[in-house]
C-alpha cells in the first residue's frame, strides 16, 4: 500500500521505531516521513546485536534505499539534529538521504531556555516536559512568532523574526524569572552557522510526497509520541505540544487524508508512562518493579525511568478509535513471559460504576480504576519464536484475547529487541 502510518497508540515507547524499521527493511519503502515532535522523541533500533537511538532522524535513516524526511509538522533544534547526524557518522553508519521541509519550525537557544525555568517554577503542578523548548517552539508557532527553516536563508528576515520572538521573552526571563536578557546578535548568529550544512536538505516536502504517491511510491509516515499525549485527545496537560495521531499525520506532512491506505497503533503489551499525569494501571509493587527491569524501560531521549503497569484494553480501543486504526502492532510480549498469571484491564470503575470506554473528563479518568481480567502465563522463552504457531499455547491465547478487546486486528507482535525478533500474526 503506498501510504503507512505507524504511531503510538499509549504514552509512547511503544516500540515505533521497531515497527517502521522492520516496515522499511521488509518491503520496499521509498520515504519515510516525520511529521511531529521534536528531539524529544526516541526510537531504539537493534540492527545484528547494535543498538542505535535516533531522536530526530526518522528511523529510516539507516536504510540507505530510503529518502528520509523531517515534515512541516516537526520542530527541529539545528544543534539536536547535527549532533545526532554526526553521532551516525562517527558510529560508521551509512545513511539514507534526509530531507526537511522549509516550513519546519526551528527550536532555538531560548525555548529551551524558557522550558527549562517555566518548568521548574511550576513545582508539583510540572508536566514533566523535557525542558529541550519543544513547547515553547510550538507555543511560538501558534502565536505567530515562530522562526522557519525558510526564514534562515534571509538574515534581515531572520533577525526581525527573532526580535519579534524575544520581545516578550526577554520580559518574562527579566521581570518574572530574574534572569538576563538573550539578545538577537547571539541567537541569529548560532542559526546563521547551521546554513551551509542545512541547505541541500531544505526542501518542499510536501509536493515531494504528494508527487512520490502520485507515482505509486510507499510512502511511511512515522509518529513521534503517542495518542495519549496528543494536545487534543490525550490526558491533558499531561501531553506533548503536538499531535502525533493519524489526523496529525495530514497537517504534519502537507497530504490529504485520502491518501492515506493503512494505520499501524503501536502498542506494548503492557503499559509504560514517562512524566507526570493520570495512568491507572501503574504499579507500585514487585510487578511494577519486574516490569521495569525486565523490559529495560529507561527513555530513550530523557533518559528516564518509565513508570509500568498492565495492559490497558481501554486505551487500546479508544486508540483504535481516534485513530482509525487498520491494525495493531504489539511489542514486548517476551517481557511478560516470567508472569504465571497476567492482569489486563478491561473497563474502569469510577465512583461505583463500570466504564468500558475512555472517561470524558479529567476529574473522571484520574479517579479511573482499573478492573481486570486474569490471563494464563506461559512461563517459558518466546525470543526465538518466528511464526506464531510456534509460540506457546497461552501465549497465543494472550494475543488473540487482547486483540478481541482492542478495537482492531493485531498484525505482528514483537519477542525481542531485533528486527529479526518479530511473529507475524496475520499477513497484510
């Protein structure tokens, strides 16, 4: 099919990058698109034993037969993406060509700046933002005082831009925060200095993709984040600044939803969080705690650590949902292979009454509890599993019960951390 999208269908981590590696080494992908976020994103790729992490480089970057792309949608730190791309080069990794749309707003040296000490003053009441100014660059851009890759190749445009942008920054560093000035000289020198090396990348992206679907070429879209950090449909305040579900593709990358052919939810099969905000499967015993160690569940940008519970079938669904999802992708199910007995929430308990779908409010979905159906374990190795008939019976059972609760097929389901770790349920 010649449009993809794969995205995070909990709180993120799910294992994307997983699934669009696997997508663009197991079929011929001609680009693969990010459309939101920033270098607050993380994917781990595992390639023969190697381990490699990318933040702001789509994953298809190690596909040199793929063009990757960083869409309209992406807010992008200069710094972050060169010190990532240099990082590649330094590993000895051959990379596929990288295109960034002109319209892709930039982060500069203030929002991270401004996201750092708004952060901190916020106290108990913090998002649990990175503090790397992907916010506030959004912030920017919905008030109309955004800086885009375009705007480096003018520097009189540029400096009026950034100028414009510091006037109410400068204030609320100085008056609020009690902290110095930044001044237009030192922010449009450092972007100045990224333009030779950004410019064969600069592109309209948008009319290359629209043109690749219009010559039948596959096109991935890769999401950043998850849907339950969506600024719209997830738990809000607790979420990104963008939207990394289906819907957010389109705006994201400059394409119509009609072109749009399949939706990939990638989805663990538990549940992990990083930052603050309502999950109301987390655990706070030995599970938790076994969960976390045996899954490695350390972020991959932030760096860290995950908060863990059971799999939640009401997220799923209404992932399913706002989505529109056209199949699931589960990783981890080899983590769950030590449980005897394994919990899956399947509705909510909320002042004494059952909620088998997503709370309408945040008062609500706080007070959330989870009720739960036990499942039987397996308790044997599944990491070298190839098919799905050559994992154990229970296993089996685990998969296709929460597929029956999900809201949509399940397509493959991950063993392990490598690309050949995968058991495909059913053939697309």
């Amino acid at each position: 099919m010649p449009a993809v999208v794969v995205l995070g269908a909990q709180w993120g981590d799910e294992g994307k990058g997983k699934a669009t590696d696997l997508l663009t080494t197991g079929s011929a992908i001609d680009f693969c698109v990010r459309t939101s976020g920033g270098h607050n994103a993380g994917h781990t790729i595992v390639v023969d034993g190697k381990k490699f992490a990318t933040h702001l480089l789509p994953s298809s970057i190690l596909t040199k037969s793929c063009v990757s792309v960083i869409g309209n949608g992406v807010v992008v730190s200069p710094e972050a993406l060169f010190r990532e791309y240099d990082a590649m080069v330094a590993a000895g990794v051959e990379m596929g060509e990288l295109k960034i749309s002109a319209n892709a707003h930039i982060i500069a040296s203030y929002h991270s700046t401004i996201d750092k000490i708004t952060e901190r003053f916020l106290g108990k009441n913090k998002i649990g933002t990175t503090g790397r100014g992907i916010g506030p660059a959004y912030a920017d851009k919905i008030n109309r005082i955004g800086i885009r890759m375009a705007d480096l190749f003018d520097e009189h445009i540029l400096a009026q831009k950034v100028e414009g942008a510091l006037e109410s920054r400068n204030h609320l560093l100085t008056k609020v925060y009690n902290r110095r000035a930044i001044t237009v000289d030192e922010v449009v020198e450092d972007l100045l200095s990224y333009v030779g090396r950004l410019q064969p990348m600069i592109a309209d992206t948008s009319l290359m993709i629209n043109r690749a679907l219009d010559e039948d070429k596959t096109v991935l879209f890769e999401g950043a984040q998850a849907t339950m950090l969506d600024v719209d449909h997830g738990t809000y305040p607790f979420v990104t600044s963008s939207s990394p579900i289906a819907g957010g593709v389109c705006t994201g990358a400059g394409i119509g939803p009609t072109r749009i052919d399949r939706v990939i939810g990638v989805i663990k099969a538990y549940t992990t969080r990083v930052g603050s905000g309502p999950f109301p499967t987390e655990l706070f015993d030995q599970d938790g705690e076994d969960l976390w160690r045996i899954g490695g569940e350390v972020g991959v940008s932030t760096g860290r650590d995950r908060r863990c519970g059971w799999y939640d079938a009401v997220v799923a669904r209404y992932a399913s949902r706002v989505n529109g999802l056209t199949e699931f992708f589960m990783t981890k199910l080899d983590v769950l292979s030590a449980w005897e007995r394994i919990p899956v929430c399947v509705a909510y308990e909320i002042d004494g009454q059952r909620h088998d779908e997503m709370p309408m409010t945040q008062t609500d979905f706080h007070h959330a509890k989870p009720i739960y159906e036990y499942l039987d374990g397996w308790g044997e190795d599944i990491s070298g599993c190839r098919e799905f008939a050559q994992l154990p019976a229970n296993a089996q059972r685990y998969v296709q019960a929460l597929e029956e609760m999900s809201g949509a097929p399940f397509w493959a389901v991950g063993v392990g951390p490598g690309r050949e770790q995968t058991v495909v349920v059913r053939d697309q």
